[in-house]
C-alpha cells in the first residue's frame, strides 16, 4: 500500500490559503490543516463535505495505480453518506 496520505490546498472565506492533508490511520482518515510550510499540522474536528470530495477524488485516482484498494472508495463513500444524509453522495 502506498503512502497514506493525501494533500490538497484550499482557499477559505477569508483569503488564506491552507495545506489539507488527509491522513489514513487504523482504518480512520483525519483531516488536518495548516497554512504555511513550517507551521504545526493543526486536526480539522469536522472536516467539511468538500474536504471529503477531495479525499475521495485523490483516492479515486490512486486506486487504478494499486497505491488503494478499491474497496477504499467504497469506505469513504458509506462514511460521507452517514456525515451527510441530506447531501446527493454519488
């Protein structure tokens, strides 16, 4: 299995650009966040949906590389739908 990491950046409300990284660690992802380069990783408690797209995007493309078992997508799918049963998870 590969690294289990993801990374992205995003952009919040305010202008500040943020480092999200997404961590796998005995079956569970957390999220953490920070803004520059040498500043702690800080953990995101509630991770919003478009931090979960993201990870789902990352794993989606790794999987036909075999650094994720297709079962992963799976995973994070179940784990979006239970986080927002009001949101259209396809």
């Amino acid at each position: 299995m590969a690294k289990s990491e993801i990374g992205w950046r995003k952009v919040t409300e305010e202008g500040v650009k943020m480092q999200i990284n997404a961590r796998l660690r005995g079956g569970e992802w957390t999220f953490l966040e920070r803004e520059k380069r040498f500043d702690q990783w800080e953990v995101i408690k509630d991770p919003a949906l478009e931090d979960w797209q993201e990870l789902l995007d990352g794993v989606r493309r790794r999987i036909p590389r075999g650094l994720y078992p297709p079962t992963e997508e799976k995973k994070i799918l179940q784990r979006m739908r239970e986080l927002f049963p009001d949101e259209d998870i396809s």
